[in-house]
C-alpha cells in the first residue's frame, strides 16, 4: 500500500470548491476510485464534477490524516 497526495476540485452548487487530502491505496487508480467514492458520498457529486489536477506518491512520515497515520502506525 503506498501513500497518495490527490489535489483538486469538484463542482459544489454553482463554485468550485477545492480540496487536497492523503489517503491510503494499492495503486492510482485505486487511489482515484476512492477520491471519487468519497466525495460522492459525502458531497454528493457526480464523477464527472470530479477534478483530479494532481495525484502524487508521498512519504507517509509527510501526512497528517488520520487514516495515514492510523494504517502506518506500526511501521
């Protein structure tokens, strides 16, 4: 399992809005599939207002979210 960095946007009403967050995947594509999972459920949003501008491999020493920490702890 590898750390990933996602930078982006998805369409919130009329705006924009823009998010960063760390997660936890096998791979990238794994690691798209749970940003659009996510935010579909939380938010709402379609994948197509799903944008994805980066999606980068990180250190896992580098994150602050919980779920990085928590899957990592023993490491």
């Amino acid at each position: 399992m590898k750390v990933y960095r996602a930078v982006g946007f998805f369409r919130q009403g009329k705006t924009n809005q823009d998010f960063s967050m760390d997660l936890v995947a096998p791979d990238e594509d794994g690691a798209r599939e749970k940003i659009m999972s996510n935010f579909g459920s939380r938010h709402g949003a379609k994948r197509r207002e799903i944008t994805i501008q980066s999606l980068e491999t990180i250190d896992p020493s580098e994150s602050s979210a919980p779920v990085v920490i928590s899957h990592f702890r023993n490491n």
